[in-house]
C-alpha cells in the first residue's frame, strides 16, 4: 500500500466524501489544501460526452480568462519582415521564420503559444508532427494564424486559454492560481464552462458535459456539481 506524506493525508482527509460541490465550495477546498511551496495552479477537468475521433464531434476553442491565469505565457511567432517587428514589439518571447522552425525541428521548444501569419503556415506546418501532439499548432479558429500578431501576443500573455478534447473525451486546463482571491478564481472557471459550453459541437448527441473536477497541482480533485455550473 502507498504511503502519503502528513501534508497529502491531511489533503485526502479534507476531501472524503465531499463530491458535487458548487462552484464556490469546490474553490474554497482547493484553495484551503493547496498548500505546496510554490503557487498552485488551480485546474478544471471536464468530461464530454463526445468522441473526438468523428470531425462534428470535435471540440476546441478558446477564451480570455476575466482574472487572466497567473502564468507567464512564452510566445513564439512565426513571421517575417515588419510583423516579425510587430510581434517583438508588442512582447512576443522568440520571433523568427526558417531559422525557428529548424530550431523547432531540432527538438527545442521553449514556448507555450505559437502564433504565425497566414504566409508562414507553408513552413509551419512541417512541423505538424512536432507542434501538433502538443496543441501548439497555430490554428485559425482559435487566432493564432491572424496578419494581426500585435493583438495575438497580447491575448496570449494577458491570460487567454486555448482548449481543446482529448481522446477520451477530456478537456483539462488551467484556471488560475491558488493565491488568487476566491471569488476572482470562480468567476475563471464559470468562464471556462461558459467558453466549452458555447462550443458545443453540432454531432455532440446526449448529455454534453458529464463531469467536472477541480483540482490544484499537488492536490486532490473534487467534483462539482454540473447542473449549477453549467447555470442549467
């Protein structure tokens, strides 16, 4: 039998037998037992009742966070020419064109959001097989293949979140920080929900959202309650 340090034991004990929880209960229980030495990211699983295999199933999307996620975002923008200058100025971390996709190519990826302009996307995307299994494929329907690289950036770092389903028919992101005040940490995630809900894809047959959990990085999860997440 695994044995859990007095800080993880505490942690399992707060949340036995606590499930479908609001929102703002599920919160204060994170928060009160994320108490690791760094600041914990407070995540959200949602289970969909859909199979992303089928294309009408799929679901992806993206939203800026109200309270922002507390990360620091490293931007990576392929351009040339005066948007490569656009991008650098409005605080893109890494800008290039050929040169950064060799770099890519050659295993090194520092960064957490890829953005390019609609030429770029000849050199970008050989690099499917590297950005794709990552959800780093600058994508149109979530703007990150736009002429308009200033404002890409600027989302990106100011706490925009990108989402999309899993094989199993899960979407796990971050929502925040531990630190961040309660009520801003909720009004993050009805957010979220809000952002998923709305992309709802048109071949989803049945109950759409069937599960939600919250967690922080070291922590346990909890379940909340759909119904009044979701605002039903």
């Amino acid at each position: 039998m695994a044995k859990f340090g007095k800080r993880t034991r505490a942690a399992r004990e707060a949340f036995a037998g606590k499930t479908n929880l609001s929102v703002e209960d599920a919160v204060a229980l994170v928060k009160g037992n994320a108490k690791a030495k760094f600041d914990e990211t407070v995540e959200i699983a949602m289970v969909l009742g859909v199979d992303p295999r089928h294309a009408d199933q799929m679901v992806r999307g993206v939203i800026g966070l109200p309270n922002g996620t507390g990360k620091t975002v490293r931007v990576a923008v392929f351009a040339r020419d005066a948007k490569a200058d656009e991008a650098k100025a409005a605080g893109a971390d890494i800008v290039g064109a050929e040169d950064l996709m060799e770099i890519v190519q050659g295993g090194t990826i520092e960064f957490d959001r890829c953005i390019a302009t609609p030429d770029m996307m000849p050199v970008v995307g050989r690099l499917g097989k590297v950005l794709g299994p990552r959800n780093l494929m600058p994508n149109p329907k979530v703007g990150t293949v736009t002429m308009d690289v200033a404002a890409a950036v600027t989302a990106a770092k100011g706490g925009e979140v990108q989402f999309r389903v899993e094989k199993a028919g899960v979407i796990h992101v971050g929502v925040g920080k531990s630190s961040f005040d309660a009520a801003k940490l909720v009004e993050n995630i009805r957010a979220f929900i809000d952002a998923v809900a709305k992309a709802r894809p048109a071949g989803a047959k049945g109950t759409y959202m069937k599960k939600i959990s919250l967690s922080s990085t070291m922590g346990p999860g909890v379940s909340v309650d759909v119904a009044s997440a979701a605002g039903e």
